[in-house]
C-alpha cells in the first residue's frame, strides 16, 4: 500500500505548522534574506559592486553539507533509539505481567474460608505487582522529562501504598524516610512554595491545612481542586492546564468529542495525598519568545540593564532546586527494587520454579538496561564546541553567500539565499529538535501513548482468567484438524474410543495415530495450493 504523503494528507492546522521548524528559523532566514537584498541593491543601483570570488563557495558548500547530512543522521539515530528503547519496556513489561499473573500461583490455604482469604490476598498481590511494572514506564517517562519525585496524577496513585520510612513498626521520624519521598519531598516543597504564593492558594491553605488532596484529573477546567470539608476550593494553575485545555475544544452544540472527555488518569485509583499532584502531561507555557526568537536578545538587555527582581519566594525555590540535585531520587530504579524483592520473596516460598524465576529476573534486568540507555542518551548530547562550531560556520558561509553568486544570478540573489538558508538552517534546526526526543515538542516521541499503551496491555494480560484448558478445547466450535476434516473436536471425542479415524473413505489407515499423520499432511497440502497466489 502506498503511504501518505504527511505534507498533503489531511488539512493543515496550527499544530502541524508548529510541527515544521519554518518558526524556528524564519528569524534567520529573513535576516540572510535582507543581507542578500541590501548586496543586491548596492550593487545594482550604486557604483560599488559588492562582489567577492567564488572560488571556495563550491569547496565549503560541500564540507557544510557533508557535515550538516552528519549531525541530521547522529541526531536521527538517537530519536530512533530512544524508540527501540520504548519498544523494550513494552515488551520486558507484557512478559514480566504474563509470568506473574499465569505462572505464580495463588496463595491456597487449607480449607473453606481460610483457602478463599488466601486464594484472594494473592490475587491482590500479584495486580498490585503488575501495577508497579505499569508505573515503571510511567517513571521512566518522567524521569526522562527531568520532572523528580513521585507526585504525578498518573504516577502517585500506582506507587502510593509502597513503604515511606525505614522502620515501618517503630516510631519513625524525617530522618527515617526513605529515598523514594524524600527527594520528592525537598521538591514539592519548592514547587509548592512558589505556586502557592498568591492570595487565592493562600486562602485555600488556611481552610485545608493538612487535609489530602483527591487524585481526580480534571480535563474540562484547567484547575486544581481541594476538598475542604465537602467543599472545593479552585485555585488557577497555568503551567499545569496548558495540555488540559487543549483538549476542550467543542465539537458541536452538545456533543462533546474524544479531546473533550480523554481522562486517562480517571481509570487509575482514587487514592488521597498529603500533596498537590501535579498533571500526567506538563509541557512548558507558549510564549512569544518561542515565535519571535529575536525578542529574547532584547529580554536579556532589559534583565541585565533592570536587574532581576529578587523574589525571596523564588530565591528559596531555586535553592532547593539546587540541592535536589545532589539527593534526587531514583524512581524507576526504585520501582525495580520493589520488583526484585518481590521475585525474592517469591523464591524463597517455593512459588516461582528456578525457570520462571531466571526470565522474571531476565526482563526486570532489560528493565534497567532500556531506562539506562534511555538515560544515555537524554544526557549525552552532542558537544557544544561541535554545535557551536557548526552554527557559527554555517552563518558565515550564508552571510558571503549573496557576495559570491550576485555576479551570475543578479537579483536572483535574493530568492537563491532565501532558499539556501531555509534548507541548511531547517536540516540544522531539525537534527538539535529530534536530538532529546524525550520533551514535550510534537516531534519529540509520544511517550505518554507508549504509556497509555503499556496500561492498556498489562489490564489485558490481567484480564485473563487463566482456565483449564479442558474447559475451551472440547467443544463444538473447535475444529482442530480443518480443512482435510472438519469435524468439531467434541465429534471427535464422541465415541469414547480415543481412537481417530479419517473421515474420507479413500484414506486407508488404522485408526489412531497414523490416521492423525496423514490428516494433517493432506491438511497441509490442501492449505499450500490454496494459499498460493501462482
């Protein structure tokens, strides 16, 4: 089949513009155009020709070519890793779920209620279990968005029951917690010292205190709700609505589209937190800055000129942020943990065999390899020296490029730049885009699909009742040997001999199991020249 034509296929949007890097780099391109425009002009309308020779043109053209083809194909290369790595997650994810849930058996007492308690508490510890390998995935993508600590509405709810002190049964303190909460502790205390700086949160902290906060999603309002003694006090929260109310767009006088009521996070559980939990999806605010890049350098002037209002509420978020650094915790490698002491436990009361026991321990281990490799390459970007050499050359091989082709082109001058400098930038701006593919930019790779994907999948495997498989085999809409006999498996086994015989009765064969060889070799034989197109 032949495949669309992404440039054509469908109707042209503001996201599939913003998809394109023509915003990125039309800054660039207008100013090697007005260059190109002012050579053309002077020369053509003043004595003074601005013309150089153009003996290196051809010569450079081709090393910045070989070079920008170079930093396109290594940044590509990494966008593909980093989707084979997904792609591993899924699959050590799916199979460690199947282990768990087929192949550990469930917990059996003796008799009567005691066998139905147990059969129940394991089958209540092994969903748990797959719902920690669920939240593996979901860590790892927020771990690679460089957003620490536990407090997500799509992440908490999976992990929230798990061990917060180091002495669960003893009179613990803050010196007790574990690494888990504690980094994310240091964070959310910043964060939410920041955030609940205006009147409106602080009005709402004196009512709630330190009552929790519901993990509901709300898609329709990009709000923040806390429940106040059956009443909800709803505080604005910018950067964390900024996905939510794309999503509610109307679809029609009352009819509401998929955008308007996709609430992943509705399925997940309805647990309390001692925090505010900040969105799945979190992607930075759009500004002007990001369509007018040139409005940055007059930014930074006015910064530096005024100086930088030194809010002692953002002084002190800073600060913590800064030694967050030196604490951070580890989620996903603490997810993995859990996951192995699991494994252990399992082991040790004779549960899991020695087999299973080496292929749960085998994809726990592609577990960590994939997010370490994952965690490679988000912090191994290409060195600055060579993006900046590259930059820099590229800009001077465009701002000479209308001195050197004026003489032959003319006023073609001016069109010729404008198209070089868009190809070149646009490869250039293209290779640092896809280089961390991990970010909220929509070229970067959909990793809260990969996530959703994963959930989806591991529900499935749970779903599976595991039957005897004598209760499925033997009926009558099983046709094991079709197409040379179609008669149902229940026919089958109708006589009670336990013997088979062919039904075709040119077939000469004594019943049993030659008969059963020859049924399946005409079998095949009828599925070969059937199946084949010549």
């Amino acid at each position: 089949m032949v495949a669309h034509n992404p440039l054509f296929h469908g109707r042209w949007t503001a996201k599939k513009f913003n998809a394109t890097v023509i915003n990125d780099i039309w800054p660039e391109v207008f100013f090697f155009t007005l260059v190109a425009t002012m050579v053309s002009l002077v020369s053509k309308l003043t004595p003074h020709k601005l013309i150089i020779s153009n003996q290196l043109l051809t010569v450079l053209g081709t090393v910045l070519g070989l070079v920008i083809s170079f930093r396109t194909s290594s940044a590509y290369e990494r966008y593909q890793d980093g989707r084979k790595m997904w792609t591993n997650i899924t699959i050590a994810s799916r199979n460690l779920a199947q282990m768990v849930w087929v192949h550990v058996p469930n917990q059996k007492g003796s008799d009567g209620a005691t066998k139905d308690i147990k059969t129940l508490q394991g089958v209540i510890e092994k969903k748990t279990m797959i719902n920690l390998i669920q939240a593996f995935s979901v860590s790892v993508k927020h771990f690679l968005r460089g957003e620490p600590g536990v407090y997500y509405q799509d992440l908490y709810p999976l992990i929230c029951f798990l061990p917060r002190y180091a002495n669960i049964r003893e009179a613990h303190t803050e010196e007790d917690l574990l690494p888990l909460w504690h980094a994310a502790n240091e964070y959310e205390d910043a964060h939410a010292h920041h955030r609940h700086s205006t009147n409106v949160r602080s009005a709402a902290d004196e009512l709630v205190g330190h009552r929790p906060q519901r993990t509901t999603s709300l898609p329709e309002h990009s709000r923040e709700k806390t429940v106040v003694d059956e009443k909800t006090v709803v505080a604005d929260n910018k950067s964390e609505t900024s996905w939510f109310r794309s999503l509610t767009k109307s679809n029609g006088a009352g009819r509401r589209s998929r955008r308007e009521t996709f609430d992943p996070e509705r399925v997940l559980p309805d647990v309390s937190s001692e925090r505010p939990l900040k969105p799945a999806r979190n992607p930075p605010a759009t500004s002007l800055y990001d369509y007018i890049p040139l409005l940055r350098f007059f930014k930074w002037i006015g910064r530096t000129i005024v100086g930088r209002a030194k809010d002692p509420l953002k002084v002190e978020a800073r600060r913590k942020r800064k030694n967050l650094d030196a604490v951070e915790s580890n989620v996903p490698l603490e997810i993995c943990l859990v996951l192995s002491s699991y494994t252990a436990h399992l082991m040790q009361r004779g549960l899991l065999q020695p087999a299973l026991a080496t292929g749960v321990t085998n994809n726990i281990t592609m577990l960590q390899d994939t997010f370490s490799n994952l965690d490679r390459i988000r912090n191994t970007p290409l060195p600055f020296a060579y993006q900046a050499h590259l930059r820099l050359s590229l800009w001077l091989y465009l701002l000479f490029l209308p001195f050197q082709i004026y003489a032959a082109f003319g006023y073609y001058t001016i069109p010729g730049t404008a198209f070089a400098s868009f190809l070149l930038l646009g490869f250039l701006e293209i290779g640092q885009e896809i280089e961390n593919p991990f970010n909220y930019d929509l070229n970067d790779l959909d990793l809260d699909a990969f996530c959703l994907a994963i959930q989806r999948e591991l529900h499935e495997i749970t779903a599976y009742t595991n039957p005897d498989p004598s209760a499925y085999v033997f009926n009558a809409w099983n046709q094991p040997f079709a197409p040379y006999d179609r008669r149902s498996a229940a026919d089958l086994i109708k006589d009670g001999s336990g013997k088979y015989t062919s039904p075709h009765e040119h077939i000469v064969a004594e019943p049993g199991m030659a008969s059963i060889r020859r049924t399946l070799v005409n079998s095949w034989r009828e599925v070969d020249k059937t199946t084949r197109q010549h």
